[in-house]
C-alpha cells in the first residue's frame, strides 16, 4: 500500500521562492520630522530589507503616503504589517495583493548616441511612450515611466546603446478600491 499523504516540507527552491517573494505596501504616515527614520528603522532593525520606498505628500499637507516594496513571505510581511502599524506615526498600512493596485515607476536615463544609433533610440522610446527630454552631441536623456514589467523590458533594450546614468523613483501605488 503506497502513503497517499502529501509530503510535510517543502522543497528547498519553494521555500526560496516564497522567502523571496515581492510585496508592496501602502502606508499613510503623520508628515512629521523623523517618521520615514522610524518607519526605516524598523525595517532594518529586524533584518528586513527595503527594495524600493516612495515618499510623498499627499493632497492632506499633513499626511504622506510612503510605497514600500519588500520580500519575504507571507509570515515575514504579516509581521512587517503588524509592527508599522504600531507605530504612532502610522495612520494606515494596506498590504497590495497582485490585481487590486495600480503602480507605475519613473525612471530618468541618459543613452550614448551617434548619428547612426540616435533615431534607432528614438522609434523604441517612442514605442514604449517615453519622452526625450533632453538631446546632446552623443547622448539622449529619456524618461520613461510604466509597471516594472514595462520599465525592465525598455530598460533591457537600451543597454545595447549604452547606459551612461539612471535614475528610478521605486514603484508608487494606489489602490482600485
């Protein structure tokens, strides 16, 4: 007789998987001096690290909506949600699951050009609806913004050209609620 009992551990690449896992995090804070030291404090005091964080005033002058984009598991960001919101500073902390936010990313970036190459960067910018903001002799500075899908992808084709600066602002979101 086999055991039909499904096995009690996960395998290793799984458990990697889900220690690794993105989440975005949406908390409305006091726009206070030394909220966003308290809120990174946090962060690293307990081991987690921050992979993109936004930060700014709200339509209220006296809140600021932060976007944090983290990874763990499940376990890991309940913890995460329950210490923010223990904070006084703290108004409200939204966990974004996949589907329920809208998110886009700016990102700033200056590409080596000569004449041969210079329109071939054009078409592709405008393809991905970036805007050239700003042409020299042997470079153009675009911006373009998007999800982190879109953003990678045009990314990934401008490192052919040869990319001499970037700049990125971290994922900002809002909910569809």
């Amino acid at each position: 007789m086999h055991d039909q009992r499904p096995p009690r551990h996960t395998s290793l690449s799984t458990q990697t998987k889900d220690r690794n896992m993105r989440h975005t995090i949406s908390v409305l804070v006091e726009n206070k001096f030394g909220v966003l030291t308290r809120i990174a404090g946090l962060f690293s005091g307990r081991g987690y690290n921050i992979d993109t964080l936004n930060v700014a005033p709200t339509q209220d002058a006296d809140t600021s909506q932060m976007t944090i984009v983290t990874r763990g598991d499940d376990a890991t960001l309940e913890q995460i949600v329950k210490q923010l919101n223990k904070l006084t500073d703290v108004l409200s902390v939204q966990d974004f699951r996949e589907h329920e936010y809208v998110d886009r990313e700016l990102v700033l970036l200056k590409v080596t050009v000569d004449s041969k190459t210079r329109s071939e960067v054009m078409q592709i910018t405008d393809i991905f609806r970036g805007k050239i903001v700003d042409v020299q002799p042997n470079t153009v500075t675009v911006e373009i913004t998007g999800d982190e899908g879109k953003v990678e992808k045009y990314l990934s084709l401008m490192k052919n050209f040869g990319v001499i600066a970037l700049t990125r602002t971290g994922k900002v979101a809002l909910s569809r609620n």
